[in-house]
C-alpha cells in the first residue's frame, strides 16, 4: 500500500504520553517493536490535521459536516485501518482494531457536529453573574467548585436515606462492583438537583463554556467504600504497588460536561473526587485522544483468556495482552485510564500530583467539570465510605414540551403505581 499522509511524519501524541516499553510490567516482555511508525505517525498527522481544518470551519447543517467529514477525516482514519490489517499478523489484534476503529470514527463525527455548534452561536457569554464564574472556571482551569446549600444538603440526605440503605445492603454481595442507584430525572431528588443547578449559575456557565445549550439529564446516586477492589492491584502479579495517579483519568465522549456532588462528608481517606487544574487545555492529538478511549471500550477478554482478577482494567492486567499493546505502533500504545501506569517519582506524576485539586469537605461538596478532556479520579476508599451523586449533562437541544410532559408523566406512574420515586 502506497501511504500518502501530507508529508507529515510527526504527530502530536495523546496525553500524557508514557513509554511503556520503558515501564516495570512490559519492558522484560520481548516483542518487537512495531516495524512501520513513520507511516503511522504520517497518517495520524493526516487525520488531525483533516480535524483541524472541520474545527475552524462553518458548515451549514448536519449533511454538510457529514459530506465533509466523510471526504476528509473518515477516508483518513479508514486508509490508518487498512494499513494496519496489511502491516499487523494477529488476527486478535486486528479485530480488537477493527473495533476501536468503528467507535473512534462515531466519536469523532459527534465531535465535530459539536465544535460546529458552537460556530452557530454568535454570544457564548454567561448570562448571569454566578454563571459567569462558572464559565471562567471552567475556561481557567477546567472545573468549578461550590458547596450544596445547607437546606438543599439536608433535604437531598432525607430523599435520599432509604436508597442509601439499600446500597449498603448490596454492596455486602457486590465487593468487586461500583454500586449505583439510578434516578428518575424528573423525581423529588432531580428536581432538587435542578433547582441548586439553576441557582448556582451551573447549567448558565456550562452552556457558555461549551458554546451551545446544555440540559441535566442524569444522575445517579454512588457508594464507595473501603472493601472494594476493582481499582487495586492492577500489577499486582509482578509485585509493583499502587501508582500514586492511580485511576487517573478522561471520559469518553466529545463535551459532556459533569458533576460530582458529595452527600456524605468527604476526607483524604474516603475517596475525594479530584481534578487535574487545567489538564483540560493540554497539547494533544485529538485523533489519539479519542482512539485511545475507542481501545479501551473495544477491547475484549477471551472465554479462552479471561481478564485476570478483579481489577477494571483487564486489558493491563494480564501478560498477555500487554504484549498486545507492545505490538501496536507507539502512538497507539496507551489508555483513556491511564493513571494506574505513571511511574511514582517521575516529572508525569509530579506534575500531575502537583495540580490535583482533592475534593474533600473542607475544600467543597460539588465539582463540575470538563470530564471529556480534564484528567479526575474519585472512588479510591481506604478507610470508611463515601455517597456521591454522578451528574451527567448534556449538549443536546433543549427537551421539547411535548417531551417534558411525557417524562414527567412517565415519572408520577413510577412513583404512584410501582412506589418509586
């Protein structure tokens, strides 16, 4: 195959960038390195630099973006995937490709029909003054702090104590699971979460942060506690400790905004949300940032080959597929979860360590947040327990009325006739 890449051969890498043939788990693991970076760096180079031509450009509606994005970043990323099944054996390997690249393609295409949004509004200003804060938080610094109201704290802990209870209860039979209760949007507890989102200028100051309109449109309620495993251990087998990034991480997905609003008191023991101050404004490929999550999601164990143990990242906790990563090209060769890899001691970590903003109760109960592009973790409890909601919002058009009312009414049958809430 004759790659044609724009003459470029250096790509930006994703962010941060690890050796992994360097670290302590894959170094003595003996397998060649990948025989044609060049061409994949210049093909990577082609595809961002396709991204960034969409980026800074205004096209008139949907078909538009999906004519141009087909003719100039999906033709780029699909010659990266051919040249990838002629120029690697391992069939595993290629379906596992062939899957990241079916999603990383999706997300991409999302991404840009956001950034073109954005184009569409002409005053991406806060239209109040406690939403302006939060735009500038954002911009600064990828994250904006507050604290739940003590009225609004109180009510949200009485809603919210026979659920609490019930968690407690499963997590007695779960001790390798994240334990959640998912909420009705439109039931007591989400319209008080609505009301402290609208009084603190958050969904104003998101929606100017993102350029577009942006909607609350889930939540859920999430118990931690010190038993659980599932972040521990994931080198245990060469008998390297916990890096101190551990969970370190970017959520997959183009700009859906977040929030973590803690319910329970929150110290360094019992798992603070934190964030990465400005980690959101990082250089980086933004093909790579987005493949490297399509990797993770499209990875699957073997019946043959489970994941070993009960660690969430099965794909680096097993010899074998660390020689998969080993086989891939450099840039390809990293994870959207990477904090469990950043060596303690290194300039990585200490950068990282240095700008983490720790979420405990004396600093704050509510963080919102860029959790797409800003590098958090939370959840990590080495002592007692935690109770958080996870908040999701959206970018999506505002909800119609027809819809609110359908919603609404879907909620009141739940509540009255099967005595949820």
């Amino acid at each position: 195959m004759n790659v044609v890449a724009d003459n470029l051969t250096s790509p930006k890498y994703f962010y941060p960038r690890i050796d992994y043939r360097a670290h302590p788990a894959f170094r003595d693991l003996d397998v060649a390195p990948y025989a044609r970076e060049t061409e994949v760096n210049a093909l990577i180079s082609a595809i961002d630099l396709a991204l960034e031509k969409m980026n800074v450009s205004r096209l008139g509606g949907d078909a538009e973006i999906d004519r141009v994005f087909d003719l100039e970043v999906a033709a780029r990323v699909a010659a990266l995937q051919d040249f990838l099944s002629e120029t690697i054996t391992d069939q595993r390997t290629i379906a596992w490709l062939n899957r990241s690249f079916a999603l990383v393609m999706k997300d991409l295409r999302e991404r840009i029909h956001v950034v073109n949004r954005r184009h569409e509004t002409a005053d991406h200003r806060a239209k109040s003054p406690l939403g302006s804060i939060v735009a500038r938080d954002l911009e600064r610094d990828g994250a904006h702090i507050c604290k739940l109201d003590r009225e609004s704290h109180e009510k949200l802990l009485a809603l919210c104590a026979p659920f609490m209870k019930e968690l407690r209860e499963r997590s007695k039979s779960q001790p390798n699971e994240r334990i959640v209760h998912n909420f009705e949007l439109y039931g007591a507890v989400g319209s008080e979460l609505l009301s402290f989102f609208r009084r603190e200028g958050i969904l104003d100051g998101l929606s100017s942060y993102v350029g577009s309109n942006v909607n609350f449109s889930g939540f859920a309620l999430e118990y931690s506690y010190a038993r659980q495993k599932w972040w521990r251990g994931v080198y245990s087998d060469i008998g390297l400790a916990d890096s101190n990034a551990t969970y370190m991480h970017y959520d997959k997905g183009s700009r859906d905004p977040k929030a973590i609003i803690a319910i329970t008191d929150v110290t360094e023991e019992n798992g603070p949300t934190s964030f990465v101050r400005g980690s959101h404004k990082q250089n980086r490929s933004t093909f790579l940032h987005f493949m490297m999550t399509a990797l993770d999601y499209g990875f699957q164990a073997e019946e043959s080959h489970p994941a070993v143990g009960a660690n969430y990242r099965p794909r680096f906790a097993s010899e074998r597929y660390r020689r998969e990563l080993l086989s891939l090209p450099t840039a390809l060769q990293g994870s959207s979860h990477f904090g469990d890899d950043v060596l303690d001691g290194t300039a990585l970590s200490d950068e990282l360590l240095r700008n983490e903003i720790r979420m405990t109760k004396d600093v704050g109960n509510c963080i919102v947040f860029d959790g797409n592009y800003g590098i958090h973790r939370g959840a990590l409890v080495r002592s007692g327990e935690r109770f958080v909601f996870q908040v999701i919002f959206d970018i999506a058009p505002p909800l119609s009325l027809m819809t609110r009312l359908k919603l609404q009414l879907r909620w009141l049958a739940l509540k009255y006739l099967k005595g949820q809430r």
